[in-house]
C-alpha cells in the first residue's frame, strides 16, 4: 500500500503556500478576479497527499467569456486554449493557470464529449474519473469532496466515481487511466468494481484513437510499480488489446529486477514483441523514438570485459544512449539482477569521446584517386583499418595509410 497521509488532517493551502511560495500571490491576482474559483483535480489531490503539486488548475461557474473579459481588464493575459471545453488560461509571471467553467456532459460516445456550463459544482465533479480527482479546494482552504476521495486516498483506494461501467463508457481511456492511477495511488489490492468493469469493457480501449493509448502507455511505463500494473492490464484483458503484436512481460521484468532508469522507450524496447518497427509506426511513434528503439533491439550489444578499443570501435558506429541502453538491455537477458561490472560498463562508455573518422571521399581523390567506385573501397579499407587500431589513428596517420592502400 502507498504511504499516504491521512488526508483529512492537512490543510492544502497551507502546505501549497509552504512548497511554492510564489503561487500565493498569483492565486490572490486569479481569486480577486473569480472569488469563486477553486483548486481542482490533481492540485488537490497532490497536496492532500503531500506530493508535488506540478499543474494548478481551477474551476469557477463563470462562463468563459466572461473569464476572459474579467482576467484582461485585471490586466491579465488571458489565452482561449480550450474554449469548446470551458478552458483558459491566465498567464501570470509567465506561469500559465488553466481555469476551467463548470461543465455538465450533454453527450458521449466513448471518445469525446459535448458539454455545457453548469453552476453546480457537484454536477461538475461528477464528470470527473476517480473520486481522488473529484475534490475542490476553495480560497479559505475548505476541500470539497462529495464522493469521498480524502478517505480513498488515506485507504490508498482508486475508485470511481459513481458507476465505474458508466464512467468507462462515458470514456474508454478511463480504462487505462485507472491503471496509471492506481499504480501511483493505489494499494495492493485494487477497487473490485473498477477491476471488474475494466475487464469487462476492455474492447473500447480499440476504439481509442493511437495517441491516446501511446500517452497513458508511456506514462504506465515511467511510473511506480510498472511489473505490477501491466500484469493487471494482463489480468483484465487490456494489455493484448493496445499491444496486439504482443509483449514479453517477463523481459521487461528482468530489466526492471537490474534497477535501470526509468526511461520508458527503454523499458518499451524490453516489453514490445515482434516487430518494433512495425510497432513504433502503427503506435505513430515520433522518429526520433522509433529509431531508438529499432537501434537498441538491432544492434551489437556491449558488455563486460570490453578492452577501450572495443568500446571505442562500437562509439564509432552508435553514439553512447544507444550502446547503453543495448547494455541494460543484454544484462537483463544475461543476469537479470544488478551488477557492479555492467554498471562499470556503462560508465566507461558514457566516458569515452566519440571517436569520428577523419576522412572523406575528396581526401582519396586529392590523394591521386580516379573518382569513381574505387573511393568508397579505398575509403572503407582505410576505415577498416582506422576502427583495427581503436580508432586511435589522427588524420595524418590515416591520410599516411590512405596513400600507402593507393600505392600497393
């Protein structure tokens, strides 16, 4: 089970002004404007918790029009980010604070809502997912909750609010954003009814569009007790849905038994089967993580024992993250527990300069070769030669050498 406070005996606003000082007067600036307004979502929870609180978002029954006239004739900057939902946001100190009009869902279809502005703030947290999201903090510091979410945090219980089936249908995502939230906040032993209709309303997360799922996978993956949380997904039927190529849960055990960091594209690479290029595309991937990915699982893998020149010769085709990533990748098939010797592999890599070729194919045709086929053969054997001597050779060795290949 989490750690956690009970939260019932916290004051937020005071724990909020004592980690983030600068946050009084901006919230005084927003409050002057909206009295009204409160703290909502993971803001409130966060500080009930005594997490770090990151984004401080508020809600008021003010329409957003008049939100945004209200913040500009207070001088503030105002920007409609969101207007179709409610949402504004207040730049102040260049630090932007969304601010949120009371909604009610008019219409849903599993993916997307429409709404309309509410004054009640009741109505407005029923939208809301979990009871631990559903609180409000108002300016004198008075929490808000009308689905118990100080006592599920205490109980270190993520549940519904309301009917768990309803919520899923309201929004298929819920389904994996139960699984992120109960990692974090959850205990042991999920909410029987959040588990049960996860599992039952597994198929809609296929009708999610690919960017939604690959958000909340990596976040799963970034965050605490991912072994435990995927095999859940497993348990529910979920996971084969949004990895239909498959996955190899016990690999990415193995890597998370080594204590490597948290990086989820690493630790994607150990989960993703299959091929991970085909993976990375229909997940639209950006390029950047889809080549590292195909290059951490593709490539020769370091390991202990490498002599310098060895480690040198793999920086000359790879750059230090991939080689490294390679290495916990290959300790985790090999061992699968710490070990201070790939731990010294890794360090000596990330040392070592990356060693760069000091020849081009105009040092061959200055040299006295006919341009042509024969340079990139002329150029490689050099290189050849270069990587054989721990690509240690400077540029006058290599273009000595260069001239000797031309000459025998």
């Amino acid at each position: 089970m989490n750690d956690l406070p009970p939260a019932a005996t916290l004051d937020p606003l005071a724990r909020l002004y004592r980690t983030r000082p600068d946050t009084a007067a901006t919230l005084a600036r927003i409050w002057d404007v909206l009295p009204d307004a409160r703290l909502v979502g993971g803001a409130v929870r966060d500080l009930l918790c005594g997490r770090a609180v990151t984004d401080m978002d508020l809600a008021t029954a003010v329409p957003p029009s008049d939100v945004m006239a209200r913040l500009r004739a207070a001088g503030i900057r105002v920007v409609p980010t969101g207007l179709v939902h409610g949402t504004v946001t207040a730049v102040i100190d260049g630090r932007p604070h969304e601010i949120t009009t009371l909604r009610r869902d008019v219409q849903t279809d599993g993916r997307h809502a429409q709404v309309a502005w509410t004054d009640d703030w009741r109505e407005d947290a029923a939208r809301r997912d979990f009871t631990i999201n559903a609180m409000s903090c108002d300016r004198a510091g008075v929490v808000h909750d009308p689905f118990g979410g100080q006592a599920d945090l205490a109980a270190a219980r993520v549940r519904f609010v309301g009917d768990a089936r309803a919520r899923i249908t309201e929004d298929a995502l819920r389904i994996l954003r139960f699984f992120r939230f109960n990692a974090r906040y959850g205990g042991d032993v999920p909410d029987a009814e959040a588990m049960a209709a996860a599992t039952a309303l597994a198929p809609m997360v296929e009708r999610l569009s690919v960017e939604r799922i690959w958000s909340e996978l990596r976040r799963i993956l970034a965050g605490p007790r991912v072994a435990e949380t995927l095999a859940l997904m497993e348990h529910a039927g979920v996971l084969a849905r949004i990895l239909p190529e498959g996955y190899d849960l016990s690999r990415l055990g193995r890597l998370l038994a080594c204590d490597g960091p948290v990086d989820p594209l690493l630790r994607c690479a150990a989960l993703f089967a299959g091929d991970v290029a085909e993976i990375a595309q229909r997940l639209r991937l950006s390029r950047a993580d889809g080549r590292f990915m195909l290059a951490v699982r593709d490539g020769t893998a370091p390991h202990p024992g490498m002599t310098a020149h060895d480690i040198a010769r793999m920086l000359a085709a790879d750059p230090a993250e991939i080689l490294i990533a390679r290495a916990w990748l290959r300790q985790a098939h090999e061992l699968g527990r710490p070990d201070a010797r790939w731990d010294g592999l890794r360090d000596a890599i990330a040392r070592t300069p990356r060693p760069v070729f000091p020849l081009a194919g105009r040092d061959v045709v200055a040299a006295g070769c006919t341009p042509g086929p024969r340079v990139g053969e002329v150029l490689e054997q050099v290189r050849q030669w270069w990587l054989a001597g721990g690509c240690e050779a400077a540029r006058a060795a290599c273009l000595a050498h260069l001239r000797q290949v031309l000459a025998g």
